[in-house]
C-alpha cells in the first residue's frame, strides 16, 4: 500500500496510476488524514461486488483484521473467510520463526503421546 498526498495528486497522477495497474492499493491524505483510498478494479472485485472486494482487499493488505473486514463486506466471519478461501487469500499469517516453533511444539506432543 502507497501513501500520496494531495499534493502528490497533482504532481505524481501517472505513479498513483501505474500502481493501480500494478494492483496497489493507495491512500491518499490531506494534512496527514487520510482522505480517501484508491483501489485499484479488478475481475474479482467487479464479480464479488465493490464492498467485498474491497474488505478482502484491505485484509489482504492488512489495513484491516478479519473483523472488521467482514463488517465492511457486511458478510459474517464465517462467509468472509470462505470468500478469502475462494479468493486465496490466505487467513491465518504466521511469519516462518512463528510457524517453527508452532511446528516444534506439536512435534514435542505427538512424540509424547507415542511413548
């Protein structure tokens, strides 16, 4: 996700546009607010309808927990995940130290359980 200013709108269009091209999702801000966010359309987000693909978007760039992604979706967690599901877009994260040590403790487990 990009950041551009109101100021960038006049002087960097064809950037916030190649990075909708690109896919990018950018947020444009006003004295440091954000104002409004540009979200690049896709096939996806024409058939999924603009709010769900907008919140499986936001997810996907964690701007969003899954929360409030799905109140946005107006979807309950269970159908907005399944849409992600679908999509795949991945729901649960973990950075590769956190899966190892997630990894080695149910291999501890198991090889308890086995004497």
């Amino acid at each position: 996700m990009n950041l551009f200013t109101v100021r960038d709108l006049r002087e960097r269009t064809g950037e916030l546009i190649r990075d909708a091209e690109a896919g990018k999702l950018s947020v444009v801000t006003k004295h440091g607010r954000p104002v409004f966010v540009a979200v690049p359309l896709d096939e996806q987000m024409i058939q999924a309808g603009l709010p769900v693909a907008l919140a499986m978007r936001l997810y996907e760039e964690e701007v969003l927990s899954l929360g409030k992604a799905a109140r946005l979706a107006q979807l309950s967690p269970e159908a907005f995940i399944e849409k992600l599901g679908t999509a795949g877009i991945p729901v649960v994260r973990y950075d590769p130290q956190e899966l190892d040590s997630e990894l080695a403790v149910r291999r501890d487990i198991l090889e308890r359980q086995d004497k």
